[in-house]
C-alpha cells in the first residue's frame, strides 16, 4: 500500500521547498497587481552526459536550470510570464498582469477546481540521489560500445553515451495548492553498424530509469545492439502484397499504441483533429485490449504524484476492453469539452495542456513465439521510419525494416517496404501478446495486425 503524506508535510528537497517559497511570493506580486488569479511553476533540470565514439570521449555536457513560469488571470484574459532565476518577482508579475488586460478573452481558460485541488498523494519513490560523475558516464559508454564491437559482424560504432539528469515541478496557485515534487533518470544507449559496403545495416539499444542502480548493465545493452545489427545484414525485397500481416516487436508495438493515446488526448479532440473525435463509449479497438494511464507507478518513468494543475488523480482506465471510456483532459479542454479535468494536465511554454503518464496495455495470453508461428507468411517489424500517419483521418503509412516470417518463423531480414493501413481497421484487427515490459511509459506487447498492405518490389 502507497503511503499517503500530507501535502505540505511532503519531503523536499531544500532547494525545491526555497523554489517553492518563491513561487508563493510571486502568487502574491500577482495578485497585488491586480490579477484575480494566478499559478506559478517553476521547472527544475539538471543533466549531465557523456558520448563516446571509437572508445574516445567526443562530447561531454553539464547543465542545470530553473525556470519561473508565471500565469496570471484578469477576467477571462490570460498571460503567462518565464523567467530564470535572478528574475525581480513584483516586476515579473506586473509585467504579465500588463500582458493579460490587453490580452483577447479566452473563454476555457481557468485554473482547475478548488475541490479537486490534491490534499494528499502518494510517495512513488521517484527521486535517487546517486550522482555518476563524467568518468563514470564514460566507462558506461566504452563498455556498451566495446561490447557491440565484439560482436560477430559488427564493423564500426555509430557512437555511445551515458547520461544522469533530474526534473523537478514546483507549482503554487492563488487558491491553495503548494507542492513539488523531484525525478532522477539515468540512460544508456549505443549504436553500430553491422556488414560491408551496400549491405551495410544499423541499429541500436538503450535502457532509461528513475533509479541508477536499476538500468541493465553496460555489457548487456551493447552486446543486444551489435546481435541486433548482426541479424539485419544482408536485408532481401519481398514482393509487394495485400492482406499482410504485421507484427510489430515491442520496440515498435510502442510507438503504434502511442498513436491511440495521441488520438485520445482532449486537446485534439477539442480541435477535432482526432480520427476518434465522435468515438466516446464506442468500440476502438479488438475487444482483448485495455489501455490503463497510471502515474502513480512507484519508480515509473513517467510517474508524478499530481499534475501541472495540482490535480492528483490514480489509475484510469482510457479503454476498457477496446471501447473508449476517457479522453486525456486537462482543466481548459475539459471545460472546452463539457467535462471536468482528470488529472491528466501538463506544463509546457507557460500553458496546460492535457497528457498521458504510465501507459499499460493488457497483455493478451500468447507468448511472442506462438504468435509468430501463428502468422504463418507475414512481416515482423523491429524499425518504422519517417512520420506517415494522419490523426485526422487514421491513415497509417511508414517505412520499416524487420524480418520476413515464413512457415511460422523468422526467415531473413527486409528493409525498405512500406506498410499502410488506416487505424480504425488495425486497432480493430489487433492480436496481443504476453511479452508486456513494464519499465517504459508505453508498456505494449508484440502486436500481430492482420489485412496490412505491403509495398516493396
């Protein structure tokens, strides 16, 4: 069980609760220069990263700021402020109260509800204070890259790096919220290329996590970068073909699921820019999918314990058993929408906007062999290129390479087709394995679409 801690009992850091201190007294300058409401942020970042090329450091970067974000309301006017940190707070709040009153008035905007305003929220354990130093980074990068290197066709590193870094929300409003709270994170990733010549193949590998102490070991994610390489050199045409099956590896599975949370957020919606825009309480998807936002994952690497409104709301449930139950909202596009926020508000250039946390598909009961052998003659994907899908009309179309699959097995690696479909028709012709990875903020399983079209010689 989460433990629950009031608000302002919450454990700070020093510097967070200085920074939180100076968010009420520019909530203050506000309101004393005439704003009838107000929320200041401030967004904490520090980074520091190392990149290696060829078992030598090539870049080396450090950075830390925080950065004041002011919002003030007249009426229904708004304006919002950013600053560093020496900014003067009285001239910062006079400056955006001057803004709003020649500002035109903006119906939807507002600060979320006061009874929605969190009291009380979880600990996530979301803050690890180890700090790797450049050398450290380093010999991280040198060990992925020289693992790769080892591997049995590997011919050249595309480059290494390492790095440490935190990000920390500090927000404060003139009806009564006062929070923050800190994220570590911690990545590795390497490069290389694999073959000779015109057969020349690329690819990757990477971990990124909350805590230092939980990211793969150096050796193992170099080592799974150069045999993922290895196994794309020497890549065949395959014909071009209607009604192909798709299978999208984890890695890509990912990336298509996001597109049903794009096509979910509010805001499109609002903007009727979203191919699901009339779909709320209908079927979306095969019936064996629920899509369930967590931000309150202990470690998860989207995890927060309330939202850039100061609203805290759990676990809900987006889709439940393929029929849409919520869309992402944060307070101004709920209003838009005739609804109330869910907690799903981000900060960004000054403004609210709706988001998705922890993303969690339901794993199917298929393991990612039988799936595969299930298929018979198809294509499994490992890599999509380029931006080809359309929210407003769900037409998907990208690049990919992968392998073919024949005879229930992967037979040899493909690159440069082209798949296409539209949405509405993959999500409803969705196959869902059981290989579900819960340490990204997307976790989706392998994922076999069937009645794809194909384009390749």
């Amino acid at each position: 069980m989460m433990v629950q801690r009031k608000a302002k009992k919450m454990h700070e850091s020093k510097q967070s609760a200085g920074l939180l201190d100076r968010a009420g007294k520019l909530i203050e300058h506000a309101r004393k220069a005439g704003a009838d409401k107000a929320d200041a942020v401030v967004v904490r970042r520090r980074s520091g990263s190392v990149s290696v090329r060829n078992g030598k450091v090539e870049n080396t970067e450090a950075s830390e700021s925080d950065d004041f974000s002011l919002r003030v309301f007249v009426g229904q006017r708004v304006a919002t402020v950013s600053a560093g940190q020496g900014v003067d707070e009285a001239s910062l709040a006079e400056r955006a109260v001057a803004m709003a009153r020649v500002s035109p008035e903006d119906e939807h905007a507002r600060l979320a509800d006061a009874d929605l305003l969190a009291e009380n929220w979880p600990e996530l354990d979301l803050f690890d204070p180890s700090e790797p130093g450049s050398v450290e980074l380093a010999d991280a990068a040198r060990a992925m890259e020289a693992a790769a290197l080892a591997v049995k066709g590997v011919q050249s590193s595309i480059g290494a790096g390492a790095s440490a870094g935190l990000y920390g929300l500090v927000l404060a409003t003139s009806h009564g919220f006062a929070g923050s709270f800190e994220r570590s994170g911690f990545s590795r990733s390497v490069s290389v290329i694999a073959g000779e010549g015109t057969r020349m193949e690329r690819d990757y590998d990477f971990d990124s996590r909350v805590f230092f102490g939980d990211l793969d070991d150096a050796q193992s994610i170099g080592r799974s970068a150069g045999e993922r390489a290895a196994r794309r050199v020497n890549p065949r045409k395959v014909p071009t073909g209607a009604n192909i099956t798709v299978v999208f590896d984890p890695r890509a599975a990912r990336g298509f699921i996001g597109h049903m949370v794009g096509a979910i957020n509010g805001a499109s919606v609002a903007r009727k820019s979203s191919f699901l825009k009339d779909r709320m309480g209908e079927q979306i998807s095969v019936a064996g999918l629920t899509l369930l936002d967590d931000p309150f994952i202990a470690r998860g690497s989207a995890s927060r314990p309330f939202d850039g409104e100061g609203v805290s709301t759990g676990p809900l449930t987006m889709v439940e058993n393929g029929v849409l139950r919520q869309w992402y909202l944060a307070s101004p596009v709920a209003h838009e929408l005739g609804l109330v926020t869910n907690g799903r508000a981000s900060r960004g250039g000054g403004g609210v906007s709706p988001s998705s946390t922890n993303v969690v598909v339901s794993p199917g009961e298929v393991s990612p062999q039988d799936l595969i052998r299930s298929v018979g003659t198809g294509f499994y994907v490992t890599e999509l290129i380029g931006q080809g899908v359309n929210q407003l009309t769900g037409e998907y179309s990208r690049g990919a390479s992968g392998f073919w699959i024949e005879n229930g097995e992967i037979a040899f690696p493909v690159s440069e087709v082209t798949i296409a479909s539209n949405m509405r028709d993959m999500f409803m012709r969705m196959t869902l394995a059981d290989d579900i990875d819960r340490k990204y903020s997307i976790a989706a399983p392998t994922i076999a679409v069937e009645g794809m079209t194909l384009a390749g010689d």
